[in-house]
C-alpha cells in the first residue's frame, strides 16, 4: 500500500473513530433452511429513509456444501467494523463453525443483491459477554471486521438508550409475511418499521443490557432474515444505533422482541477495541 494511500485510511478512520460514540438524549435462536441464522421485519413497509450505513452478508461454506447463502444484518460503524449480532456466526446456534464460513458483505445497498460496496470479512470478533446464547447479559453482539475499509457513511453509536415509549425504526430484510413457511425468499428490497421502547417485563426472556420493543397492533416486528439489524433512534433528524436485533418469542411480530443495547458499557468497548487496532494498523 502507497505511504498516500495509508495515511488516507488512517486519517479516515481517525474520523470514524472520533464520531463513533455519539452522545444521545434521550426467538429464540434458531437456523434456517439455509444454515444462516434465523431472524423476520413483518408488518413494515420499504425503507424511505436514507440507510448508508445498512450492512446485508451472505456466505459461502464450502466445506459444507453451501453457497451463496443469507446469513445476517449489521451496522456500519467505522470504515472497517460491521456490528452485528453474535448468535449469527455461533457454531453452536448454527451449527456451522465461523472457519467455515466465507463470510461477504454489502455495504451502503437498500437492494441486498447489487450495488453499493463489497467487501469480505475478515474476521468476526465476538463480545466478551456473549456465552452462546446463554446468560444474563446475553451479550448478542459481534463485531464483523471488513477485509478492507469501505467510503460508505457510518452511523454513530449511541451513548445512552432511549426510554420507554420512544420510537426507534427498525431495519432489515427479513421475511414479511407472518407464517414464514410460506415465504421462501428474503426480500430483496430493505424494510423499516416504527415501534417504540417498551417496558423489559414485555420481553419474557430478556436480560440486561437489552431494549425490549413493541410489536405494533400484535403483528408487526423482526421475524427470519432480520437478525443483527439495527434499531435506529432518530435525534433532531439524526440517526444513532441504538439495539441489535437479537430475538423474539412465538410467531413473527406476535410478541415483544429483544435488541441487545448498543449503549451497553461491554458493546462499546468491543468496537472500540477492534476500531483502535484497526486505527494502529493504518497508521
């Protein structure tokens, strides 16, 4: 790489980094068909909003015979670091070790089949807290090192979580329609829905550092495909990243669902972490 080149990257994620924590005001786990891991938005509608920073991995896993296969969602947050949803890449959730999988990603596309930028990941870090699945906290949150950084804008992480009954927009490309046994294909197009931050004891198996968040009218929420997604709090028309989307009980959109909270002491320090090795190298 030219000494122009590097001290460009550097400098790019010197940016990032800078910005990455901002301060805001304020299924259980299951695989598909696919071998990805299983996640849905139901009841929401195409995305209207600008979503740069949206993030879409599929994979490959030769050593299991599968190809081109959805996996899961994430947030850019830096040049370099996708966040993401650790139950995505367990082994033992998915049954399918993280070596095997060549893992790419979209970055910047609200169509998951083209456009935007590509990149591979390199590395998949996962949160200290996370114990597959198991636990309080939970921790379902991995951090997803692209291979190389991409010029997309990145969304800044929130500092504090929203309260209860504030409205955060959740994103993603998971299945829409309710029974998602009649649904085989993710959409290609990205969806939001608004919902608001409701009250943990909605969440029958959240723990802490999570957000529990409505499912609108008993219908609408994240069902298979939507896993690792973010939910977004919009401060004076700014985004901020503020859950990862984990979990739900029962059917798509029938219940409450949990999104590990990007606020979260343990989520922060892990981007942190692997964004200053990141800013070490380019430097």
């Amino acid at each position: 790489m030219s000494t122009r080149k590097t001290a460009i990257r550097a400098a790019a994620t010197a940016l990032a980094l800078s910005g990455l924590f901002s301060a805001t005001v304020g299924t259980a786990h299951a695989t598909d068909d696919s071998g990805g891991a299983r996640t849905r938005i139901v009841g929401g509608h195409a995305a209207t909003v600008p979503t740069p920073w949206m993030v879409w991995m599929d994979f490959d896993a030769p050593q299991d015979h599968l190809y081109g296969k959805p996996f899961c969602a994430a947030t850019l947050v830096s040049p370099r670091i996708a966040l993401g949803a650790a139950h995505c890449a367990s082994e033992k959730i998915t049954g399918i070790p993280v070596s095997h999988r060549k893992i790419k990603a979209r970055v910047g596309s609200q169509d998951r089949t083209r456009g935007g930028e590509t990149a591979a990941v390199a590395r998949v870090v996962f949160g200290h807290d996370w114990r597959d699945g198991a636990g309080d906290p939970m921790g379902d949150a991995a951090v997803y090192v692209l291979d190389h950084p991409v010029e997309a804008q990145t969304i800044q992480m929130a500092s504090t979580s929203p309260d209860v009954g504030d409205e955060v927009v959740l994103f993603g490309w998971g299945k829409t329609d309710p029974n998602p046994k009649r649904q085989r294909q993710l959409p290609k197009n990205l969806q939001q829905l608004e919902t608001t931050v409701v009250a943990p004891q909605r969440c029958t198996d959240g723990t802490s550092g999570e957000l529990c968040l409505d499912n609108p009218d008993g219908y609408a929420g994240p069902g298979p495909g939507d896993s690792g997604g973010p939910a977004v709090q919009y401060i004076d028309g700014v985004p901020k990243l503020v859950g990862i989307c984990s979990r739900g009980t029962g059917s798509p959109g029938t219940t409450a669902n949990s999104y590990t909270e990007v606020a979260s002491g343990q989520v922060r320090q892990l981007v942190h972490d692997e964004a200053m090795k990141d800013y070490a190298l380019a430097a």
